[in-house]
C-alpha cells in the first residue's frame, strides 16, 4: 500500500522509480549523448597503432579482369591516357573493360581502347532486346559474332540479382534469367570462339536479409536490398547458377565478386570442386577476403588456378594501392569500405602472381583483333 503511493508520488513529479540499469557485456547500459548518434553517421576513430605500409606499386604486373569504362569515368578516348598513368603508376598491365553494349555501342567505344593493345582487353554486353521474340537466340549468337569482329575477347559483366539480365525489370516469369535455355546457343558460341564470360549473380548475402537492426551491412548498403521485393531467393539464384555451368561445360564462367559467396568458403568451396568451369573474380570483394584473411589465404591457395584479380571500383590510384596492401602486406586493423576491419593476407609470391596475371594469360582470349 505504501509503496503504491510512493509511485503515485513519483509518476505525478515526474520520476520514475529507480531502474537497475540495464547490462550488457557486463557493463551499465545508461543513456547518454550517444544515443541520439544515428548509425548512418557513426564513424568510430580508432586508437589502435599498428603498422601502416603504403604499397605503391603491385608486387607483379597486374591485370585487372573487372573494370568498366563508366565506372573509370572515361567518357572519351582522352581519358583513356588519363587512366593509363594511372595504371602505370600502380603497376596494373592491361585492364579489362567491360563496355555494356553490343553493335555500334560496342564497337564505338571498343575503338578508343583497341587504339592500345598491349593495355586493354574489351568484352561486349548481352544482346536481350526482344528476347521474348522467336529467333531470339539466333538474333543473340549473330550480335555476338559481330562484337567478336570488332574486338570482344569476352563478355561481362552480365547481371542477374534476380530480375533477370534484361534491361527493364519485369514480373516473375516474364524475364530473361541466366539459366534460360534460350541463352544457351550465346554460352556455346562463346566456348566456340573462347571468349570467357564475366556474370554477376545475386547478390551479397546481406541483401536477402531484412533491412533493421540485425542487417549486416551500413545503411549506406541498403540500396541493394532485395528483402521482400519480387526475386527469386539467393539459394534459387544459386541453383540457376548451377544449371548453366552443367550445361555448358566447355564455356568459361567467372563468376565475379567470389560469386557473392565470399561470407561462406566452405560453401563456395564445395561449388568450385562441383563444377570444374567455375572461375571466380575478387573484385569488390576486399571486405570479405580482409574479414577472414586465414580462411581467404587458403582458400586463394586451394583453387590457385581459378580465381582472378578484378576491382570494379573505379579507377583511382589509391584504391589499387589499398588492395596491394590487402594481398601483400600483413597490416592489421585496416579501414574497409565498410565498417568491417580488414587484414593483410601476405599470400605467397607465386600464389600472388597466379592471382594477378597467370591465371588471366591462360584463360583469357589474347587473339588481337
Ligand atoms: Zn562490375
């Protein structure tokens, strides 16, 4: 009774009875200025010191098989030899350039990189248009032959996060995926004339999971969420995946950023044994390597002959030297793009050189045009 009036007593001043504060990791939770920080805006300084080694130039020549000339901002054959010092300055070789386009597309911007050889390699885009119209598949091969004559040694990036690699985004069942039986004839034309193919499937994990509390990833990252939206899940991208490669047995497949299963090597792992035409790219994909940099070495060195180096980050200097200091170095503590820290992986020479340009010479199409 009297405590009951002693809370009566409390409610109307304006107190609460006295709380036992919160724990958590054995500590008080109490409020503070923190609270109103939102995590958009959360940018921790760190006071770790560790070492801090400034890679100028990559250990081998590196080639580069994930740029796109949008994403480099060339937007004329003068940026081209803007980008060159670029890469002359960071030791990338020859960079490959995915230009999203087939016919006069292709062949207009093919020219401003064909002009160096011994630098770029260009692939072409997937003809989709009227895909849903007889003689799709015809009409598909014939567009590839043509950007075979002005120049493609392969094709990529192909997108498929699940609304299908046509361009505009269509319904469930109305859409043109990568295991579509009509894209068979392109995937066999390609092992025809060895020009490996660069696809884009899915997408990180995360992206399948809600947006809230317990996402993964920054809320700078949710612009690729797929939660709840019309798309098949990541586990049915995945089998799609499979189909192709059992399918086409002869074409070479790179399934970039580590196929999007770089949270889960064990996974990948029994893919890569599954399906021997299964290549992989990094790009992108830092995070993950620099997450689990133990699990990442070994599993670069298990599969040593399968996978490439790629960025797909744009074309600025120091993030060619953020990625040398990723595979070469043994720095600790690194600031990712993401809020994850990253760890140097050291891997071994002749395991970095396979990874930087062995593995691209050997299954890539070097014919000159
Ligand atoms: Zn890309």
């Amino acid at each position: 009774m009297g405590r009951h009036i002693l809370y009566v007593i409390c409610l109307l001043g304006g107190l609460a009875p006295a709380q036992t504060p919160q724990m958590k990791y054995g500590v008080p939770v109490k409020a503070g200025p923190m609270d109103s920080v939102l995590l958009k805006d959360y940018e921790p300084e760190s006071s770790v010191v560790v070492p801090q080694t400034q890679v100028e130039k990559a250990r081998f020549p590196v080639i580069d098989v994930h740029t796109h000339d949008d994403m480099s901002e060339i937007k004329s054959p003068h940026d081209v030899v803007r980008w060159l010092k670029t890469l002359d300055d960071t030791g990338v070789a020859m960079a490959v350039v995915f230009i999203d386009g087939t016919g006069d597309t292709f062949a207009r911007k093919a020219k401003w990189f064909l002009a160096y050889p011994d630098r770029f390699q260009v692939w072409c885009g997937l003809e989709t248009r009227d895909f849903d119209k007889p003689g799709y598949s015809t009409r598909a091969v014939a567009a590839l032959e043509q950007c075979y004559r002005d120049g493609a040694r392969g094709v990529g990036e192909i997108s498929d996060k699940g609304w299908g690699i046509q361009d505009e985004k269509r319904p469930p069942g109305q859409r043109l995926h990568i295991d579509d039986p009509r894209l068979d004839p392109v995937w066999q034309k390609c092992a025809t004339l060895h020009l490996p193919v660069n696809i884009h499937l899915a997408d990180h994990p995360s992206c399948f999971r809600p947006l809230g509390p317990h996402q993964e990833r920054t809320p700078d990252f949710q612009v690729f969420n797929l939660y709840g939206k019309p798309v098949p899940s990541y586990e049915e991208l995945l089998a799609k995946r499979g189909r192709v490669l059992a399918r086409n047995p002869k074409t070479t497949f790179i399934f970039c950023h580590l196929s999007n299963q770089g949270n889960d090597l064990a996974a990948l792992r029994t893919d890569m044994d599954r399906y021997p035409n299964l290549y992989l790219d990094i790009a992108a994909r830092d995070y993950e390597l620099g997450r689990t940099p133990r699990a990442a070495a070994l599993f670069l060195a298990r599969y040593s002959d399968r996978v490439m180096f790629g960025t797909d980050m744009g074309a600025d200097a120091e993030m060619y030297r953020g990625w040398w200091r990723l595979l070469e170095t043994a720095d600790e503590y690194i600031r990712g793009r993401l809020w994850w820290r990253q760890y140097g992986l050291e891997l071994p020479a002749p395991l970095l050189e396979k990874l930087y340009r062995k593995n691209a010479q050997r299954l890539l199409n070097w014919q000159r045009p």
